[in-house]
C-alpha cells in the first residue's frame, strides 16, 4: 500500500509514481531467487594481500611493516 503522506499529486504523478513501482517490482519478481550474486571486488581476501608475507625469522618482525 503506498499512501502520499506530503503534498498533494496530480492523478497523472501519481499514475507515473506507481508505474515505476510496479516495474521494479516485476522485474525483481523474474530474478532467479537461487542464483548466487558473485562477490564483489571489495569482498576478494586476495585484494588485501597482494604480497607474499615475510618469511618468519628473528628478524621479521622488520619486514612485517607495509608502508603507506
């Protein structure tokens, strides 16, 4: 139900309003809902560590700093 709580819209507006609604909700309709979304960017652990971590040692506590 969508109800017009400010304002006063023409009959035409709000024809337009709720055609857009309808057709975003068809079109959500005829997704596939078991289809998985593949990850984003963002998400990939390979985008934070880039690099091959130091080899561990006495000394690699040194080299454990990544600049920037």
């Amino acid at each position: 139900m969508i109800k017009v709580v400010r304002g006063n819209p023409t009959p035409e507006e709000l024809a337009a309003a709720l055609a857009v609604v309808q057709a975003r909700a068809a079109a959500v309709s005829h997704q596939p809902s078991g289809a998985p979304t593949p990850p984003d960017a963002w998400a990939d652990p390979a985008r934070v560590a880039r690099h091959r971590l130091p080899a561990p040692g006495p000394t690699s506590w040194g080299r454990s700093y990544w600049p920037g």
